[in-house]
C-alpha cells in the first residue's frame, strides 16, 4: 500500500536511488496542495501530500550544519513509540535478499535472552530497545549502586533514539505521543547510523564486559560509561563519514578542527542533553568528581571509535600483548617462545590499579564495539547490517559527485553483489581481523568472534565464486 508523506520529509540535496530530490521539488512546484501526488521514493511507493509551509524544509542543496531538532519537553512515564514496519527494499534497487524481511518484535527481551552473542537488535521495534538499554543497567545494579533515576534514563534513551536519523528501512515516519500522531520532519534518513546501531553498539560493550571478562579490570562507575558511550557515540549522525564533512569545510569541522567531527558532535550533544533539560539529566545523580570523571572517561571512549584512530587502537592493543608475554617468560617460562605462546584465562594483560590501562579498555570495548557486525554469529545477520552500510557508502559517493567532490573511492560503484561481497571480506581482513585477532589474546572468551567473522567471509566468498560461475558460463555458453 502506498505510504502518505509530507513533502518536507524527503532530505533534501539528495538521490536516494528509485527517487531523487528533483522529483521532490519538480512534485511540490506542480502541486498547489489541492491533490496528493503518486511517486516512488526509495522503492516505496507513496503518496505526496503539500500542506506544509515552504520555510518548514530545506531550500536545496546541502546542509552544512547538523542542526539538532527543537528541543521537547520529555514525556512522562510510557515510552513514545515511533511506529515501524521493515522496508521491502534498499534503495540500492537491490538488496541480493541480504535485507531480511522481519515481523518485528515489541516486547522487553529478557537478560539472559540478551547476555548472548545470538541477540539480535534489528528483530526489534525500535521503542523496545529502551527496555534493553535498561535492562543491561540493571543487570549490574546500576540504578541503586548509583541512585539513578529509571524515569530519567527511560526518557534519556527516548530522546537518544529520536535525535538518532530514522532507519531508511521503516515505511512510517510518524512519532505517537501521549496518542497523538505527529509527522517526523525527516532530513536525513540512515539505514546503518541510526538507533539500531547505536543499541547494537551498546550491546556488544555489554558482552565485552561479561561475557568477555572486561569487567573484572574496570570500576562499576567506568562499565556504566562504556554502555552510555556506545548508545551516544553516533548521535545525530548524518549518515556520511567525517571526511565529508572536512571536504565540504562545515560549520561542524571547523568547529572541531577537522578532528573527530561527529565523534565530537555526538559527545557536546550527548553530554549537553542533561545540561538542557533536568527530565534528562542522568548526570545529577553524581557527585561533583564523579560527573567530571564520567565526561572524561566517556568522551574519550567514544573519541576512540574514529576510524582514524584504528591503527592506534590495534598497536596500543598488541603493546599489552606483548607485555603479557613479558610478563609471562619472567614470572613462568622464560624459554617460552612467541609462537609457543599460549594466553589462558588466568593471565593478567591489564592492571586494574592503572588509569591508563582502564581507561584504554574503554577505548579498545568502543571502537571494537563499533565495528562488530561483521562478525555477528548468524551470517543472514552480518549480511542485513552489510547492505545497510553499502547503501550509506554508496549514497556518499553519489552526494560527493553532486557537489564535486573527490569521490571516495571505496564507496563508489558498489553496484553488484560479488562487489559488496568483496568489500566485507576485504574489511574484515584488513580491519576487523587484526584487532579481533589481538582481542582473543588478550580475552580468550572472546577468540571465538574472530572465527565467526571468517566464516561469514566464507559465505561472502560462496556468493563471489557463485557469480562467478554464471559469469563463466554465461560466456562459454555452457549450461
């Protein structure tokens, strides 16, 4: 059926595959609000109706600033559910079956449902993930270790999914508050940066600290920083990388110095929301010390998941590995060799009386969190979070055309399923693998991701070999 939209919904500046913002305007221009237009956008088919003032949407062109929406008062004591039903494709025209076609789920999932590496944040309507960012909180006796207010963090995580883009992958753009529907005036639209990965993120953090044993190096009030990290640490995030942000000479890299741009606009954000607006303000429930360390040690974590950083994060990483082996020939084998070098769960990589070694656990949990998907236990998973990213890249590489700009080179053209197949594997081996490969030394209970993500490159392989053999065959003209 076709999905009645506002005009002012469609992001402006930009082609979203099956329909463009030319359409938009072209549709808006011919219209004198009297008749609703039929048109396609993204793959959905909807209805266009023009009852907005024209000063509500952008004029054309690009933004050059990320302007966080008006400030709402935060509603009371029911979360504000944001209706959501999956799209039936990417706007890449086509998604290879890789985006699943999933009946979501409204309920609160329980905590041993969530301590697992089979949990799955997209299965969920997006509401439904504030009871599971609350239930890892309770999980460690947050709210009476720390005397948080519940309310509070509820409406926290309200206003944290809905300043996150809304997931192109969802036909309804409306907000229901207090049963009152209101129209999402959506400018930028994300199928990857939006709340879904911000929960995944916050999920994987979790399980790094017990699943993985992390904890038992950090202090109760440094976890709770590494899961509020991981939910903010994309905030308003426009769907585009920092690099495009220094290209274009923003408002917001100039602010930031062309370093960490949406790191840093996620954290100001973040942090400013509980500044802003006392129903949100977490922040109170700490004492003086205790806020300022919170706004060090988180800002830094969240910092550290600026690709830029990786390669800093990986050498720092393999510098505690090293250690522990220097550690280990002294105090028990000193003819022990490298590669005889076994860790086992005993050994001690991290100090937990050291600062600088906690403070690094924060950072390493962020930024492995951030890339994780890749190697999610369920290759039908990994594939669905792939197709998302793809149509973020390629959706850049379009914009950065339009604006002539120096294109990207790894987002452009992904145009085939044997190339999107063979930018994973190429990412997991020259990103993921080496920092998995380092984080199962340094936590054995953890080794296991890094064979997961080689057997969904086996996968991708499967769909490359395959393609291939039509390709072959095809030309030899055999059958």
């Amino acid at each position: 059926l076709p999905v009645k939209m506002n005009c002012a919904t469609s992001p402006s500046g930009v082609n979203n595959g099956s329909g463009s913002s030319t359409d938009f305007a072209l549709a808006r221009r011919s219209n004198n609000g009297n008749e609703p237009i039929h048109t396609t956008w993204c793959g959905i088919d909807v209805v266009l109706t023009d009852n907005c003032h024209p000063s509500e949407s952008k004029k054309s062109g690009h933004n050059d600033e990320l302007t966080p929406p008006k400030h709402e008062a935060a509603h009371s004591e029911k979360f504000t559910r944001r209706e959501s039903w999956r799209r039936t494709n990417s706007s890449l025209g086509d998604d290879y079956g890789w985006l699943r076609k999933l009946d979501l789920r409204s309920d609160t999932p329980s905590i041993n449902e969530i301590r697992d590496w089979s949990f799955d944040v997209l299965k969920f309507e997006e509401t439904a993930l504030i009871g599971v960012f609350i239930e890892m909180l309770e999980y460690y006796d947050f709210f009476e270790k720390f005397q948080l207010d519940k309310k509070t963090l509820e409406r926290y995580c309200q206003e944290v999914m809905d300043r996150h883009q809304k997931d192109c992958y969802y036909q309804k753009l409306d907000i229901q508050r207090e049963g009152v529907v209101e129209e999402r005036k959506a400018d930028v639209l994300c199928e990857y940066h939006n709340w879904y990965h911000a929960v995944s993120c916050s999920h994987v953090s979790f399980l790094f600290l017990t699943l993985g044993g992390a904890d038992a190096f950090l202090s109760p009030l440094e976890r709770f920083c590494i899961i509020m990290g991981a939910l903010i640490h994309d905030l308003h995030h426009p769907g585009t990388n920092n690099d495009f942000e220094v290209k274009r000479s923003t408002p917001l890299a100039k602010r930031y110095g062309n370093d960490a741009v949406l790191e840093r606009h996620a954290i100001n954000m973040g942090l400013n929301m509980c500044q802003e607006n006392p129903d949100l303000d977490w922040l109170n429930s700490f004492d003086q010390d205790d806020r300022e360390y919170v706004k060090h040690f988180l800002s830094e974590s969240v910092l550290a998941t600026d690709p830029a950083r990786h390669a800093d994060i990986v050498n720092e990483a393999l510098s505690f590995v090293e250690n522990g082996l220097k550690d280990y020939q002294t105090n028990s084998n000193p003819d022990v060799s490298e590669s005889d070098y076994e860790p086992s769960s005993s050994m001690t990589h991290f100090n937990s009386d050291d600062p600088t070694h906690r403070l690094f656990l924060g950072k390493l949990i962020l930024h492995s969190a951030d890339i994780s998907n890749p190697l999610h236990v369920s290759f039908e998973v990994a594939s669905d979070w792939a197709i998302r990213v793809i149509t973020e890249f390629s959706r850049q590489a379009e914009k950065e055309k339009q604006l002539q700009l120096p294109v990207t080179t790894f987002m452009d053209g992904l145009d085939s399923q044997v190339k999107i197949a063979k930018v994973q594997i190429g990412f997991f081996r020259f990103m993921v693998k080496p920092l998995y490969h380092t984080i199962g030394i340094l936590f054995s209970n953890l080794a296991v991701l890094e064979e997961w993500g080689e057997k969904n490159c086996v996968r991708y392989q499967m769909i490359i070999d395959e393609q291939d053999k039509k390709q072959h065959d095809s030309n030899t003209g055999e059958p």
